[in-house]
C-alpha cells in the first residue's frame, strides 16, 4: 500500500525513452526544465546532450557530467523537442551530428546541484519542483514491483559502475518507508507507465547528487543552433 503525499506527475507529459545511448541526464533535465514551464511541450533532449558534451569535451558515447548539464540548461537553452528531434543513434559520421539550421527558441533556465538529503528532496516536490537524482542501480531497479516499489532485499549491494539519472516527482510512504516517486526515461513499460516508488532503503546507499531547477533564463542572445 502507498500512501501518497505530493504527486507532480500531472505537470509532465508520457515518459519517453532514451534507448541505447547514455542519454539519461539530458532526458532528467529536460523533463524536470519542461515541468516547470505552463503546460506541457516536451523539450529537445538531443540538444542539451549535444551542448553538455561540447561543453565538457566528452564523447558521444559516454554520459554527460551534471555540471556540463546544468551550464547548458543556463547559457544555450533548449528548443522543444520539435526543434532536434531525438536520435536513435548517433551518425556514423560524427561530422554530422549537428543542430538543425534553425531550431526555433531555446529556454534557458537556472538550477544548482542540491543537498542529498531526503528532507531537502521532499522539501522541494512540496514547492511543486521535481528533483533530478543521481543514483547507482541495483537488480532490483529493473524489477519494479506490482505497485511499481523498489525496495532491495538487505543483502542488495549498489553496484558503483551503474549510474543513472532520473527525476523525483511525487513521494509518500509504503510499509512505513518514506519513497520517492522517480520518473525514468527507459519508456512507459517499465514500472506503472514509466513511473516507480524508491524506497528510503534502496536510496540511502544509492543516491551521490541531486539537483534543481529554478527560475527561467533569457537565452536569446545566444546562437540557437551553435
């Protein structure tokens, strides 16, 4: 049974799916940037990743740094996802892989790493502000229960060389546990549509940064499509 006290999934849209790329954070930013804007226009996940990598001087092939994720969301914004659409895979050609010509306006907005502390956390989804995790998985991560809990057996080690990015947006209690309620970026068929409730226990151990977004960023003067 979970007891929900704070549920923000009304202010986002479907969970989509990052795929086989190691595209997390760029898809934890862009929802968390995205719920935070009036109604709701998925934004373009391609372009922050593109950014975060340029800007941190990292290959298409390896995950964006939270730091780089968070310049790009203040400096170069985001155009809606209609404006670079995300890519399955990568060009072969790496010279290809570029912005459109023109991507329409970009939103920027501010934000900063956070307190990883589960006070701080329920803190601000009570100020109806979703909060992006950085987290180890374990097995039970892949294997949301019936009512989408994750909730490791005592003898569950988090496995330090996988790191994922998703967002906070609800928490509540189960079994007399505090869990967040996280949104992920794997598709709707995992956990109850996209959806699942970490429990105090699978975080505590788990959880290494946290952040939030904040106000919104004028971005104009900045080349769109740099």
């Amino acid at each position: 049974m979970i007891d929900i006290v704070t549920d923000l999934r009304p202010m986002l849209g479907p969970v989509r799916d990052q795929g086989a790329r190691p595209t997390c954070l760029a898809f934890a930013a862009s929802d968390a940037h995205a719920a935070l804007r009036n109604g709701w226009t998925p934004l373009s996940c391609e372009f922050a990743y593109y950014h975060a990598q340029r800007r941190a001087k990292r290959p298409h092939q390896s995950g964006a740094t939270l730091s780089s994720m968070l310049e790009t969301l203040r400096t170069d914004g985001q155009p809606a996802e209609a404006g670079w659409v995300y890519l399955d895979k990568v060009p072969d050609d790496i010279a290809a892989w570029a912005p459109p010509t023109t991507v329409g306006q970009c939103f920027g907005r501010d934000g900063g790493a956070a307190a990883i502390d589960l006070t701080s956390i329920l803190v601000a989804l009570d100020q109806q502000r979703p909060v992006m995790l950085l987290t180890k998985l374990s097995r039970s991560f892949y294997m949301p229960g019936s009512q989408g809990v994750i909730d490791p057996a005592n003898d569950e080690m988090p496995d330090d060389t996988l790191r994922h990015a998703i967002v906070a947006v609800g928490h509540g209690t189960t079994d007399g546990q505090s869990a967040l309620l996280v949104r992920n970026s794997w598709g709707e068929s995992w956990g109850i549509d996209g959806h699942a409730w970490l429990t105090e226990k699978f975080l505590k151990p788990r959880l290494f940064a946290t952040a939030i977004l904040t106000g919104d960023v004028d971005v104009s003067s900045s080349a769109a499509a740099a």
